[in-house]
C-alpha cells in the first residue's frame, strides 16, 4: 500500500496544528474528551481569579488582602503537588489504576468547593442572620481551599494520564494540547460567564457558581471515561515495599542546572501574578468598568497566552534558545505593566485591556520557554512523569499564590497610608496602592532577567547535546 496520503487528508494535518498528536494507544477523539479536565480547571481558575475575587472586594467590601488570602490558600496545597504526583506514578490498586483514582477524587474536591461557594457568598454578604463570627470568612476560605486542592489534584493526575498514554514522537504534542485547552477553557469561560453576568445580581452570581460546580463533574466525568487500561494486580505486587519519594526526588534534582532555573521559574511566577487578584478591582474601582467588562480581562489573557504560545512553537522550531525566549516575555512584561499603569491617568480602557493582553502574552511566553528548558533535563532512576509533573506545578503555583497573597496585602497596606495623608496630598488617592504593586513587579521581571542571565550564557551547549541526544526538542510536560 502507498504511503502517500490523499491531498485532502494532507491539507488537514497541515491546517490542524495538534492533528499529528493522536496515536495508535490515544486515538484523537479519546485525546479530545481527555482535554475536557483542562477545561474544568480553567473554568474554575476564572472563578477564582476572576469573577469572585473582584465581586468579593467590589460589591461586598470584603478587604483585599483578605480576599487575597483566599485565594492564595491553595498555595498551601501547592508544595505537595510533586508528591500527589508520585503518588500517582505508584500507586497500587487491585483494577490497576493509577492516575484516574487521582483524577475522580480531585473532581470531587473542585467540584465541592464550588458547590459550598454560594452558600458562603450568601454569609458574607450579610444577607443571613447569624452569631458565629466571621462565618462567612471561614466558609469561604474552606471553598477556595477545597476547590484549590481538587485543580491541583486533577491537574497532575490527568498531565500524566495523557503522558502515559501518548508515545514518545507524540507525547510533547499531546501535553501542549492539554496545555492550550486550559487557556481556551479559561477564554470560553471567562466570556460565558461575564456574559451571564452583564445585569449583575447576588442571585445571579450563585446561579452561576452552581451551575460551573455542576459542569465541572459532568466534564470530568467525560473525561476520564475508559482512559486508563484494567490491569488487574496480584495480591503480592500490591504488598510490595513502594519506592520511597526522597530516593525519586533525589534522581530527579540531580540536573546541575534546576537550581537556578527554579529560581528563575519561582521570581517570574512571582512577577507576573502580584496582579493576579487586583487587575478587575483595578479596572471596576479606578477605570469604572462594569464586571461583566472585568471578566473579559480573563479572555484577553488567554488571548495573550495562546498568542505567546504560538510564537515560541515556533521559534523552538526554529532552534531559538527557550532561555531567551524566557527573556523575551519578561520584557514584553514590564511593557504590560507599564501600559496598566498609564491606563489610570490617561482614563484609557484600550491602554487598560491592551496591558492585560500583553501580561497573558508575555507570562504565556516565559513559561513556555522556562518549562521547555526545564524538560531537557530529564528525569533519572525512580523519578516519574507524575513527580516531575508535580515538581514544576508546585514550584509555579507556590510562587504563584504567594504573589496574589502580597499583592492584596501590599495594595491595602499602601492605600491605607495613602488614604489617611501620610504619603502626601498628591498620592491620597485608591490609585496608590495598585500602582506600587505594578512598580514591584516591574522590579521582579528586572530581577529575573538578572538571575536568567546565566543560564542564556551556559543553555545553548546544554541545549544542543539535548537536540543530539533526542532528535528534536517538544513542548512537553506542561504544568499549570
């Protein structure tokens, strides 16, 4: 039989940049309906990031460094991703499975956050009368952290799900799909719902909560349906001693670079998501814009970030170093912030959503290059795919929450001083506050285009005996 393919059959894999990611083990429709947990995690990052935290702040008055600390409560949970993932590369059980038992549970623990939300929201607003105190804080905390702890779990498991099942030709193509349908989950989202939101009503906002908490379920149901083999394991395999995660974790950081890659991982995490929880108070409290208007920052975003995706597809193709191109989206960083900035006083909303779509782009970029770079220092001995996995989520999402969690404290903390005349008449304004957390992630970009600056120098050899060993460099083994 000819190996030629008919004209047409080529034009589609030529069009459909993930068309080649299918395999004989992951055929595209099962790759496909494995993708939907991507979509129910960045479904569930837009309410968290996005519509809550903004309605909380806004429409409630909750603090921001409160509501800042909500939402960095799942970082608390972050560290462990690297053991969730080991986990998951042993674990034992008497059908054989090892990653959906992750996947289910971790459904469990986000869909349940989001069920218990309204119920807090409904505390916190003050429409219920009761005598515990701060029972709508704590109610709410518990949601975040439930629902924080259910995207992580999910998350490592369904990465390694589909990196176990896809070849090694296939594999880097098969992760970055699931790392692109995360970014269309939260686009989709974050317009779906500010949609339903554009006449904004308490009511209106649990029926939404509600109604992600229950589509969370039925698309990971979907998802894992039949995705990981039966194979059934004898009495004697499962009482075996399991390897020990200080004996993976030791094989796994004996690269001589990951030091200070995580290093740079950990500043530029930490520079591009200060703003994480104050870009929509910022636009509804000093640009007036409406949260139907805010939540479409989180498209924009994911715009930003599919289009940094894209170009460092294709600049890997192109044998560009990933280390520069980490640099790259740390400048497109700093421009991002400084047209924020701006936004307020020139009361521009273009130069307002044209700063978020460029935040997207520019962390979009750097953590493609940063992980790609990352996923050329391959894992030895006992270290798995799930605690390499997890090992990079945790280390993302670690600086990520801690980086919500000083950006509303420091944003409260200035205005306060601002507000009450200690920083001057010319500063007294709500202004203040989230023009200093701006300036402060400016200075970290700065800081991590210091502490790259070695690894621009020493990467590209590194990089080559890579290329020599493998064949070819693929964007694989996305995190979050």
């Amino acid at each position: 039989m000819s190996d030629e393919r008919h004209p047409l059959t080529q034009f589609t894999i030529d069009m459909l940049p993930f068309s080649d990611a299918a395999s004989d083990d992951l055929p595209m429709g099962q790759l496909l309906r494995l993708s939907l947990f991507q979509i129910s995690v960045g479904m569930a990052a837009v309410m968290l990031l996005g519509t809550l935290n903004r309605v909380m702040i806004v429409e409630l008055s909750v603090p921001a460094f409160l509501v800042a600390l909500m939402i960095a409560l799942p970082v608390l949970i972050a560290p462990f991703r690297a053991i969730l993932g080991f986990r998951s590369d042993t674990y034992r059980s008497a059908i054989g499975w090892k990653r959906v038992p992750y996947l289910w549970f971790g459904t469990l623990w986000q869909m349940g956050g989001l069920a218990i939300m309204p119920m807090s929201l409904l505390v916190l607003s003050g429409d219920t009368v009761h005598d515990v105190p701060f029972a709508g804080e704590v109610l709410a905390a518990l949601a975040f952290l439930m629902t924080g702890l259910g995207m992580h779990m999910t998350q490592t498991a369904g990465l390694a799900l589909a990196a176990d099942r896809a070849t090694d030709e296939t594999r880097p193509r098969v992760v970055a799909l699931l790392y692109v349908m995360f970014l269309i989950g939260m686009g989709l989202s974050a317009v779906i719902v500010g949609y339903f939101l554009q006449n904004y009503s308490g009511t209106r906002l649990i029926q939404v909560v509600q109604a992600t908490a229950v589509v969370t379920i039925v698309l990971n149901t979907v998802a894992l349906w039949k995705q990981e083999r039966i194979v059934p394991m004898s009495a004697e395999e499962r009482a075996a001693p399991r390897p020990k995660f200080k004996d993976a974790w030791a094989d796994y950081s004996a690269g001589g670079q990951a030091g200070r890659l995580i290093a740079v991982v950990a500043l530029g995490t930490l520079g591009f998501n200060m703003q994480d929880v104050l870009l929509e108070p910022y636009g509804g409290e000093i640009l007036g814009l409406s949260v139907s208007a805010t939540t479409f920052l989180t498209a924009l975003w994911a715009a930003g970030a599919l289009v940094g995706f894209g170009l460092a597809a294709k600049w890997l193709v192109a044998g560009t170093d990933p280390f520069r191109m980490a640099g790259r989206g740390l400048l497109a960083g700093v421009i991002a912030f400084c047209a924020v900035i701006f936004a307020a006083p020139m009361n521009s909303t273009p130069l307002f959503f044209t700063g978020a779509a460029l935040i997207g782009f520019g962390g979009g970029l750097f953590s493609v290059a940063t992980l790609t770079a990352a996923m050329t220092m391959p894992a030895q001995g006992l270290a798995g795919r799930g605690l390499a996995l997890g090992a990079w989520g945790a280390a993302q999402a670690t600086a990520a929450g801690l980086g919500v969690a000083l950006g509303g404290t420091i944003r409260d903390v200035v205005n306060a001083s601002a507000t009450s005349g200690y920083l001057g008449e010319a500063l007294a304004s709500p202004t203040t506050g989230y023009s200093v957390v701006y300036h402060f992630e400016i200075a970290l970009l700065f800081a991590t285009l210091i502490v790259l600056g070695p690894l621009v120098r020493t990467g590209r050899a590194h990089l080559n005996k890579t290329a020599e060993d493998t064949g070819k460099i693929g964007l694989a083994d996305f995190p979050t």
